[in-house]
C-alpha cells in the first residue's frame, strides 16, 4: 500500500496524495489518457525507455463524459471532465488491477483550471474510494509526480523532439488522407514513419534529435509517392483550446468528419503551443520585470526549439508538394494589431494568431473549438472572431461549443453551414 501523505497545494492540503514510488516502476502501469494521437504513440516509448509501464487511453463513446459527469462536479470544464472520466471508465472497466495501476497527467501550469486537474482527479479516486492510485503530472512549469516517477531533463529533451516530429507527421498525414486514391495509404505511411522513429528513441539521448532530422528527407518523400486526387477541397483549420483542439474524443472526431464531407482538416502543430508557453517567460520579463536569469533560460530554450521547428519547416519546402507550417517567429507577431501578447490564460494570443495565420495562409474557412466552462479561450477564441472578420472580410469562422450536453448533430450542423459558405464562394 503507497504512502499517503498531505498534497503539495495549500488548496488541496485536505486531498491525500498516493506517491508513486521507485518500487512500482516494476509492477504498475501509468495509464495515459490520450490526446494527440502520432504525438503521444511516439512520447509514450520515451516513457517506456526509461522504464516506465505505460498504456495509452483509446477508449472513445458517451459513458466517458457520463463517468467525468460522476467523478466531478458539473461546472468543471469539459477537457477536465472527459480526462477524468477516462481514468474512472478504464477503472470501472475491470480490465485493470487498482492496485497496479497510476495515472498520467499533463498539465500546462497556466493560471486557469488546467494547473487543478491533478487535484480534481485525485478528489474524484479519494471519493470513490481508490486514493491510494498514484497519479504523476508532467507540469511544463513545476515537475511533480513523486520519489519514483521523475520528469528528467534528457526525457524532456525526447519529449520536445516527439512533439516537433510529430508536428511533421501529423501536417504531411493530413494533406495526403483526404487526396489518396487507395484507401488506406496514408495511415501505412504513418505507422512505418512512427516505428522508425520510435527506434530513433530507443538510442542514446542527445543523439534523437540528429536522428529524427535525418529522417525528415526520406518522410517527405515517402508521403510524396502517395498517389492522390488532384481534386480542389475546402480547407479547414482547426483551432481552439489545445484539448477539444486536438483530441477526437474531445472534439467527436471532428478530422473525421470533415474529411467525411469532403474538405481537408489543417491542424496547427503542438510546437506552436510549447513554444508559446516557453515564449511567455520571456514576454513576462519584459511586461513585468522579474528575474532576468530565468528570462534568459526561456530565451535560450525558445531559440533552440524555433531552430528544431525550422528543420522541419525547410525539409517539406525543399519536397516542394505540401504546404509547409509557418516558423513561431512570425505567428506570435500576427497577433499585433489583435490582441496583446501579455494574454496568456488557456491559449491565449495563440488562438487569435493562429486564427489570422491560418487566414493569411489561404485557410479562411476555420473552426474555432470552445469547450464548455472555459472562459479564457471563449474570450481570444470566440471573443476575438468579429475582430478578425473586420479586418479580413473573406474569413468564414464558426465557432462550435462541446460540452456533455452538447447535440453532436447540432455541432455538425454548424459545421455544414460553414462549409456550404466556403463551396459557395469556391464554385464563385
Ligand atoms: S484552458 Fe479552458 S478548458 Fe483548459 S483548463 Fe483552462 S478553463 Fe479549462
């Protein structure tokens, strides 16, 4: 049985905290519950070599949001509510031995709820019962998870390069799958890149990066060699809040459908948002002074990941058939004139300078994804759209809310009125 010892937080000082301790690295396994499919198959094996039993969470339906529904209480965001609610289905599953078992979470340590969810989670297994489950947190601003699960500096540097690896599959694989003329092409791309690179993670830290960057020429072109239609769809960008963003449980397959009527999903990276996130260290010194030192850490890093995402940039323009991202330094400067970068709860500037990219690069059919109880992302998300629309008239943005109670017919509804807009205006 785990030590149970008083929570970190003075707000959670009443929640028991379960640690997970070196000896379970043997006999449990940390359920991760998913969000970015390609990203995470590829963090998951970084976990895995440093010794870590792990398994991704796939499951998918209504009772998910029921369970969150039951573990916590009803005005807590949604993100929150599906995260919770697939650890408290996968434990109800009986699939699993609770007293084997951890939970990983991600946090991103900003100011709103996102930084409450390992509390919230810990409240809902106390409740019913399990707290001695541990739960660890990978917090990109304070590393916590207890004596036997350690966020090192050598997994986060894999990590980062998962996620810009990543990026570079998950763009490529979504201007080929709505194009294949054989079903099935694109996802066997896909798969065989994700193992190559998963043996690029099974050497040396400090030798993936080099690794994964000499694979870029021969993804590119392995994705080129897909025969496709030439066919002209609508395209469309999908921004919002990083969860419902991303994730299809979160999002009811959102990619899917779109790709079911026709158009083509244009996904912003993950990078943009870890670099956001490293960014605002910098942007805070500047607003509101504090420590210099940690400034010029955020600094050094910034410029370190902003090269790592150019590699990748240059490697699909060199190919010369896809459209390449654009570099962090110019999406943080298309916030100007929109909104001030000293913005930063949930996505923040991110989400309206995302919206303007994506219009600047010929994306103007958008949907922005709201989950229910968030407040920070209705205001740069939803908020900012009638601004974006004034100064760029052509933009064709819906804004789509999910919640548990939301019709995910009326979701769609919205979306085919979006996209009857955007075939009006390309048959002219
Ligand atoms: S960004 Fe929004 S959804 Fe995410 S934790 Fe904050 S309030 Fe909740």
């Amino acid at each position: 049985m785990p030590n149970l010892k008083p929570a970190a937080n003075p707000a959670a000082s009443r929640i028991p905290v379960a640690e997970f301790t070196p000896e379970m690295k043997e006999t449990h396994t940390i359920l991760i519950p998913m969000m970015l499919p390609i990203h995470f198959e590829l963090i998951e094996k970084v976990l895995q070599n440093e010794g870590y039993k792990t398994e991704l969470l796939r499951t998918e339906g209504s009772r998910i949001a029921e369970e969150g529904l039951k573990s916590v209480h009803n005005d807590t965001c949604y993100p929150a509510l599906l995260v919770i609610g697939q650890m408290m289905d996968a434990l109800h599953s009986g699939r699993y031995d609770p007293h084997k078992i951890a939970f990983l979470i991600t946090q991103t340590g900003g100011g709103c709820r996102a930084s409450n969810y390992i509390y919230l989670l810990r409240k809902a297994l106390v409740k019913s019962g399990y707290g001695y489950i541990p739960v660890v947190g990978i917090n990109l601003s304070a590393l916590r998870g207890g004596t036997g699960f350690r966020v090192t500096v050598p997994m986060l540097y894999d990590i980062a390069h998962c996620v810009v690896a990543g990026d570079m599959l998950m763009c490529l694989h979504n201007q080929c799958l709505p194009y294949e003329l054989r079903q099935g092409d694109t996802q066997r791309v896909t798969d065989k890149w994700i193992g190559e690179m998963k043996k690029v993670l099974d050497g040396k830290h400090y030798q993936c990066a080099g690794k994964l960057k000499a694979l870029y020429p021969a993804i590119v072109r392995d994705y080129g060699m897909i025969k496709r239609s030439k066919e002209k769809k609508i395209r469309v960008g999908i921004v919002g809040e990083i969860y419902v963003k991303y994730s299809p449980l979160g999002n009811n397959n959102l990619e899917k459908f779109l790709i079911s009527e026709g158009a083509e999903p244009v996904v912003p990276g993950l990078m943009a948002f870890l670099l956001y996130c490293v960014y605002n260290g910098i942007e805070d010194q500047q607003l509101y002074g504090g420590s210099v030192k940690n400034s010029l850490g955020s600094e050094i890093l910034y410029r370190y990941l902003v090269g790592k995402q150019k590699q990748v940039i240059r490697a699909i323009q060199k190919e010369g058939s896809f459209a390449a991202p654009s570099p962090f330094s110019e999406t943080l400067k298309l916030a100007d004139g929109y909104i001030s970068r000293g913005v930063k709860m949930g996505e923040g500037w991110l989400l309206t300078a995302e919206m303007v990219e994506l219009i600047h690069e010929g994306v103007e059919n958008i949907v922005c994804t709201q989950p229910f109880g968030c407040l920070p992302n209705h205001i740069v998300g939803k908020g900012m759209i009638r601004a974006i629309k004034e100064k760029n008239p052509d933009a064709n943005i819906v804004a789509v809310d999910y919640d548990p109670g939301a019709s995910e017919v009326n979701q769609q509804n919205r979306i085919k009125l979006m996209l009857d807009t955007a075939a009006a205006k390309m048959r002219g």
